[in-house]
C-alpha cells in the first residue's frame, strides 16, 4: 500500500514504526527552500527543518549535485581505505576551527557525543561533570551526560561517573570540577531544553575551570555548530574559548546522516589506532553533502544571513506586543519564544493549522530553527501570522490567564 493521505500515512506508522515521538500526524513528501508539502497537499514554511538539520533547506541544487555526482562516482569505502571526500571535510573544518587538531566522523550527535566520552575515558579519568537540562543524545553514554531525568530514569544505570550543575552557573561548575575530572560537557546554547542561553562569560569561566584542572572542555555543538547561531561555531562569537573538544552533527550534512568529533591540542593525540570506530563513519556521500553545505554558507553569505534573519524574527515577533509572548531567546536561527504560560503544543498546533511548522521543546517555549536559506518574506509571513496564531492558541480569541 502507499500512503497518499496524511491519515494514511499514520496508518502505516501505527502498524510497523516504533512511536519515538508519538505516531506523527503529518506525512511530508516533498521540499523545496524552507517550504515543504504533507501528504494531503497542504504547504508549509518549515520553521522545524528537521529538528535543525536542513541548514540549506530543502533540495538545495548543491547538496543534490555533490550527493549525485558522488554516489555516482564512489559511494562507500570505510575508514580502512582513503577517499577525498573525508580528507577534505575533515580539512576544511579544521580550517574553520582555525585551529590543528584531528576530526573523528561518525554518524550522529549521539555517536559523536559518545565518542568524546571515550576520549574522556582515555585521560585516565573517570569523573564527568554535565549540565541540568542539557541534552547530548539517547545511546547510553550520550544518555549519562544528558541532564534529563525522565529520558534517563527508565534506563538506570547509566555508565560513567556523571554530576550534573545548574547551567549557567559559573560557582556550582567550580565547585564540580576537580583533578580527577576527565571532562566537562557544555551546549553554548541548551537547544532541547527550550533554547536556554547562559551568562555572559559562562563559556570562558568553564575554560578557565577546566584548564586549571586539566580537564578536557566538550563543547556539544550538534546543534549550535555549523552557522546555525550566526557564527561556523556557536563557541566563536566568544573570546578566549578554545575548547578541547567540539561535537557536530544535524546542520553539518545538510540532511544527510554524519556526526563529527573535532579533537585539539593534546586531546588530538588521545584516540589511538584500535580505540575506537564505525562502518559508516567518513561515508564519502554523507562528506561530500557537508562540503557543499560549508561551500554553500560560505559563498552565499549565509552566516550574515542567519543574523539578520534571526533579528528580524526575533525582534518582529517581540514587537507583535502579543500577551502571550514574554521574550524571544537564542541566538542566530536558534529562536525560542518564551510564553507566558505552558502552551507551546497548543502554539505548535495552531502554527501548523497556519501552514507553519514549528516545534515545543518545552511547555512554554515554541522553538524556530529554519533553514538558513529563510528569505525575508518568509520570516516576515511569519510574524505577521502570529498573532492570529497565538489568539487560536488560546482557544477564544481572549489573552491571559
Ligand atoms: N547533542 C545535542 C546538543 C543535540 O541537540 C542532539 C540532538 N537534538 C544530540 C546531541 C543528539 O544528536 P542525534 O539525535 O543526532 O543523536
């Protein structure tokens, strides 16, 4: 059978697919730029992009061109033989970073945050110290230095010897932190857990911390890496803030699946021959999409365009005055829209009733994390959308408690 009705669609779901999300309501079947089309043929902008994934968009012609001609060319090897697609991904990141250093690929946020753990492992070390609310992936490792309970509890005990600190909190970090540290973990921005940015000078204390310690600083760039946040790395647009270690995944490949550890200093040096290794990892396809997707950002100009995007929905969506909005937070094309109560599903509901996709990653948080091919009409449709959004949200029409 094929599905051809969103209904249908869910159908299917409910009969073979595991529910990780519940079953979805919509089937998407094709995109182009920030819109994409269900299965019922209703049009949406995509404000969701693959949970921060589709940094080009949909069918962007470059990652299409570099995927064919590559596919077409030479489609797997392994890491046990060479190809120039991974020698130059792993270049031009380097170059990015601005930094020497050595890039592990795999295959996801989670398995690259589960490679630093095993880098952590490495100094000899065992104690980790993560952040309340962060979020770092579900493999076990990954899950450890998550700082949700809910996602954790069903699934204890965890591995590894994990504290968690508030985040943001520069004193509770110098408290956790000691000699027998492997390494820290830090979002630059906590994406999952509603788009929390921390203090100023947060990121710079936590590297001043760890390298009195001599503790390896993880900065978990899946989502905030790769221009998301305006900057190649979220870390950037901080001074002083050379990290040990950077995962990156979603925004990298430009919808194709590939996760990455970039290592520095002498934490470059920690993963010998033997440690550590995947199948998948430096897949020449999944690499040839991350290099059209760091060419393409880099000659379209995009990371201006993320700021300047980003400002006008930000400062568009706070200038609605709408009771319901009580500030916009985040940085770049990672927005969260703080609400003056938990009705971020009701919002996420009447957003794509409106032909806006939108996510909640709290109650009281809608998160917008768009392509960063969002063209200005685009955003300004969407501010101009919302207050009518956020009236159908509210049931009646009437604002307030
Ligand atoms: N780290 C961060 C900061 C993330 O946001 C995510 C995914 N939301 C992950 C790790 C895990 O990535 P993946 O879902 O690709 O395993």
């Amino acid at each position: 059978m094929t599905g051809s009705s969103n209904q249908e669609y869910a159908a299917r779901w409910r009969a073979s697919l595991t529910d990780n999300y519940g079953t979805p309501a919509v089937a998407l079947v094709r995109g182009a730029g920030a819109q994409v089309w269900d299965a019922d043929g209703r049009q949406y902008t995509d404000f969701v992009g693959g949970i921060a994934v589709n940094a080009l968009g949909h069918a962007h012609p470059a990652v299409v061109g570099a995927v064919t001609r590559q596919i077409s060319t030479l489609g797997h090897v392994s890491n046990l033989y060479a190809s120039e697609p991974v020698l130059a991904l792993g270049e031009r990141l380097l170059q990015l970073f601005g930094r020497p250093g050595r890039i592990f690929f795999c295959n996801s946020g989670a398995e690259a945050v589960e490679a630093a753990f095993k880098i952590g492992r490495l100094t000899g070390r065992t104690r980790m110290v993560a952040t309340d609310g962060g979020f770092h992936g579900r493999t076990m490792g990954a899950l450890a230095l998550t700082g949700q309970p809910k996602k954790q509890d069903p699934f204890r005990p965890l591995p590894g010897d994990v504290t968690h600190v508030p985040y943001g909190d520069t004193a509770a970090l110098r408290a956790a932190v000691t000699e027998e540290t492997a390494l820290v973990v830090i979002e630059p921005v906590q994406g999952e857990n509603g788009v929390v940015v921390p203090p100023a000078g947060y990121l710079k204390a936590a590297r001043e911390i760890t390298r009195a310690t001599g503790t390896l600083l993880v900065l978990d760039e899946v989502q905030t890496g790769t221009g998301r946040c305006g900057h190649w790395f979220a870390h950037q647009a901080h001074e002083g803030v050379d990290p040990d270690l950077v995962t990156l995944a979603k925004g990298l490949g430009g919808g194709l699946p590939i996760g990455a550890v970039a290592a520095f200093g002498p934490a470059a040096d920690l993963l010998q021959p033997g440690h550590h290794g995947t199948t998948f990892g430096g897949n020449p396809v999944a690499c040839a999409a991350g290099l059209a997707v760091l060419d393409t950002i880099a000659a379209d100009g995009l990371l201006d365009r993320v700021k300047a995007r980003g400002e006008q929905l930000r400062s568009g969506i706070e200038g609605t005055g709408h009771p319901l909005v009580s500030h916009v937070r985040g940085e770049g094309l990672l927005l969260g829209i703080v609400l003056t109560g938990p009705y971020a599903p009701q919002v996420q509901q009447a957003a794509q009733d409106a032909g806006f996709l939108v996510n909640a990653p709290a109650p009281d948080v809608v998160r917008l994390m768009p392509p960063y091919v969002l063209t200005e009409d685009e955003a300004d449709a969407f501010v101009r959308a919302l207050p009518g959004i956020l009236d159908a949200a509210n049931g009646d029409g009437r604002t307030g408690e």
